[in-house]
C-alpha cells in the first residue's frame, strides 16, 4: 500500500479554481473565485529568480517562532499602501488570500494567492491567473552558526504582455525592493538592524509569446475597469429608506470613495 509523504499535510490539495472566504466590507474583492493558479510555465515574460536573505543576529528567536510570528501578522512587514487580507483560518495549506495592491500611479490592482504550502519553518504563496506575476514565493527561516536566518524566495515571471511591459520600465525593481523592505520590517520586528542581501538573476531570457492572451484576465485592467463603472453602479442601485426620518435617498456602493467600506486609505 502507498503511504503518504510524511509532508503530505503541509500542501493544498484538489485546488482547481480558487474561492475565497469572507472579506473585510472595506476590501476591493476582484478576480480571485474561480481563477486557476498559475506557475512560471504558464506566464509570459522573463523568467526570474529573486532571493532576500537577512541575518537575525543578536536576537534569541527560533526558525519556528519567525515563521509563527510571519503567519500571523503576514500583512503587518509589508509596504504601506498595501493589503493582504488573510483568511479566516490564517496562512495554512489550501488557503486563499486577497490582495489589494499599490502600484505607481495610485492604481489598487485586486488579485489573490494560494497557499501553496505551510509548515513550521516555511510556507509559499501561488499566484493565480490575471495577476502580475505567474509562479510562487516561499518565506522560510533557519538556523546557520547559532543565528536565525530568513530568507524569501520568488520563481517567477509577469502574466502578460501589459505586465511585462510595467515590469521593463521598473517593475522589477520595485518588486524587488518590495521585498527587501519586508524582510528589513520583519527583521527590525524582532530587535535587528537589518542588512538584506539581495540575489536577482534571469534564468530564462525567453518571453512566452504563446501566452500572450494572459492579458484578457488582467487583474489590473479589470480592477481599473471596475473602478470607472462605479458612478455608474451608483446611480442604478435602487433607492432605499434611511432607518430615520423616513426620506428616501440612493444607496452608496461598496468601493465608492468615502462610503462606508470603500478604498482603503493610502
């Protein structure tokens, strides 16, 4: 008989098409339910291999207790002007999470990832079709010489042809830098003046022209997209009563800027 790798429960299984959960009523919720994850074979552009490592030196703090601490407060060491919103059940295999992200020119794209796979000292985030980047991204943490070490690793490449071109006039810098800020936040979390060491290489110089249809499921033209039609959505939802006073006067919709449960503020 067949035995399970003594890992198995660490990975998601049967994911097809994603479905996320509940959602805070303040987040834009677009393109993640029934998206399919996608790796780099399925992306477009250059292929890339991004690795940011920092020390932890000085600070007493296991492999384990990083990773717990990261689970838990995933969204607390990224960049401002950015959300991940985790799910109910928290960063564990098979979950799906909801980005909102900020790019240059105040555009808040809505995507999401899968949580490829969770364990005590590592896990890895999947993108899912439409969203900048196709592949994956594992955070880890170790112990070398006596010293914690945190590490974060990308295997990736931009979905489509609009992507890549974002990603060619400094894209990839500011998704680099990204991560380097969120591994100095999460070092500085735990006492550490932190020193990133930063590795970029292309592995595959190849663009993917075969996959240039990606551009129809881009999450960031869709998000832009939603976001015109919005004073148009407004103005159709019918008209409801104000619990006093009796008048009568139009609904607000979720994501209208300044309504109860619109764009998170910057």
């Amino acid at each position: 008989m067949a035995t399970e790798p003594r890992d198995a429960a660490s990975w998601a299984k049967n994911i097809t098409t994603l479905k996320l959960g509940e959602v805070p009523a303040e987040a834009v919720n677009l393109n993640v339910t029934g998206r399919r994850v996608v790796g780099p074979v399925q992306g477009f552009g250059k292929m890339w291999q991004k690795t940011m490592r920092v020390e932890l030196t000085g600070a007493e703090v296991t492999p384990a207790e990083v990773i717990k601490t990261w689970k838990a407060e995933f969204q607390r060491f990224w960049p401002e002007r950015n959300w991940f919103y985790a799910p109910l059940a928290g960063i564990a295999p098979g979950e799906v999470a909801l980005l909102n992200l900020g790019l240059p020119g105040r555009m808040k794209p809505s995507t999401g990832v899968l949580v490829l796979y969770a364990d005590d000292e590592s896990f890895t985030l999947m993108t899912p079709e439409g969203h900048m980047l196709a592949g994956w991204i594992t955070f880890s943490a170790e112990a070398a010489d006596g010293v914690t070490v945190v590490q974060i690793q990308a295997l990736e490449r931009t979905n489509d042809p609009l992507y890549e071109l974002g990603y060619v006039l400094g894209g990839n810098r500011l998704n680099s830098r990204f991560w380097v800020q969120t591994a100095e936040n999460l070092a500085r979390h735990f006492g550490v003046e932190p020193d990133v060491e930063s590795r970029v290489v292309c592995v595959d110089r190849r663009r993917q022209w075969g996959k240039a249809g990606n551009i129809g499921k881009n999450a960031a033209v869709r998000t832009f997209v939603w976001t015109l039609g919005t004073p148009v959505r407004w103005l159709r939802r019918p008209v409801t009563r104000r619990s006093a006073g009796g008048s009568w006067a139009p609904g607000r919709p979720s994501g209208w800027p300044g309504a109860c449960g619109g764009w998170p503020s910057p």
